[in-house]
C-alpha cells in the first residue's frame, strides 16, 4: 500500500468535482476546492475520520469495499478505479463480470433525479448504486455481498422476503421475466461467465428456477407498468424505464408516476419518511 500516493490521488479526485457533479447543492460560498472531505464521506458511506485519515496517510488499508465505495462516491472511470486498488496494495477487480464499478454517465444522470426512485443495476440484476427514494421503496441494496447481490438469487432462493414487494398475483409473470433475461444475459456472456455460474447454482437451487429455465424462453424486461408494495404507504403504481450503457452491462432504472395519481402521492410520503421507510422492508 502507497500511503502517499493513496492520499494524493484521493486529494486530486476530491478537488476536481464540483458539488452540482454529485448531486449536492453547490452553496454560496466554498473555501475549498472541490468536494469537501464530509461530503465523500457521506456519498461513501463511511465515517468522516476514516476518510479523512485516508487523505492524511495514516490509515488502516481500505477493503475492496471500501474502495469500491469511494469509487462510486469520487465518480472514478474504470482505469481510475484499477489505479485505486493499486495504490491502496490491491489487485483491481477482474474485468469480466466486476460488479462494483458505477459507469459515470449513469451516475451523473442518477445524481440528478431525486424526486423518483432510480437505481444502477449490473446485467446480473445487482444494485450497484441508489437515489433516496430507491432506498425508500425496496431497503439499501448497494452493500449486499456474495450471490445476494443478485435480484435473480435472491427471487429464487429466498422469496419469503424478496417477493413481498410484488403483489402475489404478479409472481409467476415476474419469475419468467427474470429467468428469460437471465438467459439473454447468459447467451451473450458464454459459459465461463458470472451469468453461467449463477445460472448453474439457481438451478441446482431451486425447482422453480429449473422449470422454468426448460421453458427456453429469451427475453429482455424492463419498460413495464408494475405495481408495488411497501409496507408504510401499501401499493405504488409505476412505469419503469430504463437506460443501458453501450455494452449493455449496466442499466439505469428509473419508476415514474403518473401526474397527479395515487401512486405519486404515496412516493412523496415515502420521500418524507426516508429512512424509516427503508427500515420497514422486509430483509
């Protein structure tokens, strides 16, 4: 680990983003450049202290967590983001099928929506990052490690808490979506991917997952009029939109009202309740 260099290249990134870049309020008068350390903080997810004594090159080794976070929070690029891991005496992640690395123009397009729920998503269905209201409606999923990253895992494996915010007659439409995406996703990323892998565990998992895979069916969901659950304000109606990268690999989801309905009304209430909200979800 580089302490030096860590600190220096954490300096540099930190000044060269201007508050309006991450979504915050720029304010009227800033006597730093750039970002001040509280705010990568906060946009990390970590404490003020430890991020500051990252700056000051006296603390401990961050985790690959830890770095994936302040990742996401300084807006690295990806040769950015392997730069990181180097410094901080890490091998950076593998390139196929790294699900930790936010693509910056989904990123900016996300710092920007606040007043609906949005989320980044892998191709594997794994949050990778969240606005506010996101976090409102379906818990913090950005943090979730090992296969429960996967939406498609955790649909299958454990439906008892991942299903309760789709109502029960929507289950049997929502499964066949994910396992005809999940498919897709598996055909363009070959057998030795983190698509196959995860095919082959759901299999050998679940019943249903294996059923249904025999079905053949291909297809890629997302543009969809969906109805929701939560347990504070009870069903939500929504359109769900959806933004890839070129690639495909990333996606960002965005759930829009209609003006004036319902369903508007109850995400401004879970707009209001925040976290509390996000405490009520099932986990």
């Amino acid at each position: 680990m580089d302490r030096p260099a860590l600190a220096s290249f954490l300096r540099a990134r930190r000044e060269r983003l201007r508050p309006e870049d991450v979504g915050l309020p720029g304010g009227v008068r800033r006597r730093v450049a750039g970002l001040r350390r509280e705010e990568v903080a906060q946009l990390a997810l970590m404490s003020v202290d430890y991020y500051t004594r990252l700056e000051q090159e006296r603390g401990p080794q961050p985790s690959p967590q830890m770095l994936a976070s302040l990742t996401r929070a300084l807006r690295l690029s990806r040769a950015e983001r392997d730069h990181l891991h180097r410094l901080a005496g890490h091998a950076p992640p593998e390139l196929s099928g790294s699900a930790d690395h936010v693509a910056p123009a989904l990123q900016r397009v996300l710092d920007r929506l606040s007043d609906i729920p949005a989320l980044v998503i892998s191709e594997l269905d794994e949050t990778l990052a969240q606005n506010d209201l996101a976090r409102a409606l379906f818990g913090p999923r950005e943090s979730l490690t090992g296969p429960e990253r996967s939406g498609a895992w955790c649909w299958f494996m454990r439906p008892e808490t991942d299903r309760a915010v789709y109502p029960a007659s929507d289950h049997d439409r929502q499964s066949r979506a994910i396992v005809a995406n999940l498919r897709a996703v598996a055909g363009r990323s070959g057998p030795a991917s983190r698509a196959a892998r995860l095919v082959a565990d759901l299999h050998a998992g679940s019943e249903e997952f294996a059923r249904l895979w025999d079905l053949e069916e291909v297809a890629e969901r997302f543009a969809d009029h969906k109805v929701l659950l939560h347990p504070a304000v009870g069903e939500i109606e929504v359109d769900c939109q959806v933004l890839f990268t070129e690639d495909r690999s990333q996606a960002l989801l965005t759930l829009t009202p209609q003006p004036g309905s319902p369903g508007a009304e109850k995400l401004r209430m879970l707009a209001v309740l925040g976290p509390l909200a996000a405490e009520r979800r099932p986990g």
